[in-house]
C-alpha cells in the first residue's frame, strides 16, 4: 500500500509487506515426551539440534567474523586436523 508516481493511493501490497504462503506455522524440531521422561526427550532434542547445525548457526550469528579472520580460522583447524592425523599414523606405525 502507498502512494503511486501519480500521487494516487494504491492499494496493491508491496512485495515485502506480503506474507509467505508455502511457510506454514509449527514447521520444526520437535521431540515427543513418552512416558513422562523428559530428560530423554531433552537429550533427543539436544541431539536434533546439533544435527541441524541449529546451535552453531547461532554462535556464528553473534558476531561478525571478517572473511580474513574465518579463513584463518578454517586453515588453523585443518592444520590441526592434519597433525592429529599425522599423529595417529605414527603412533599406529610404532614411531
């Protein structure tokens, strides 16, 4: 809604005031309670969210991290991983 080029009120919705149609509300983890032991359905739960990448999604999203300082991150991680896996080899070779 608002006002056209020709200064005439228009009733048309614009795109981003229209709501999405193929969302449709309680689409989302959800874990059922049986037999009233919730500490189970928490862990299921926990373990729901950690599949879906939930929680990290929400800890990358607290901050910005620049694109140089994730790179970093990422190059410092593989070469742990290399050298953990180095590690093993020689470990396993009796070195």
């Amino acid at each position: 809604m608002g006002w056209n080029n020709k200064k005439q009120w228009n009733n048309k919705p614009k795109q981003w005031d229209r709501k999405p149609k193929d969302k449709s509300i309680g689409d989302g983890i959800y874990v059922e309670v049986r037999n009233n032991d919730v500490n189970k359905a928490l862990r299921i739960f926990k373990k729901k969210l950690q599949n879906e990448g939930v929680l990290q999604e929400y800890k990358e999203r607290q901050h910005y991290v620049k694109p140089s300082e994730k790179r970093r991150k990422d190059k410092a991680a593989g070469k742990a991983r290399w050298l953990k896996k180095q590690e093993k080899l020689a470990n396993e070779r009796g070195y």
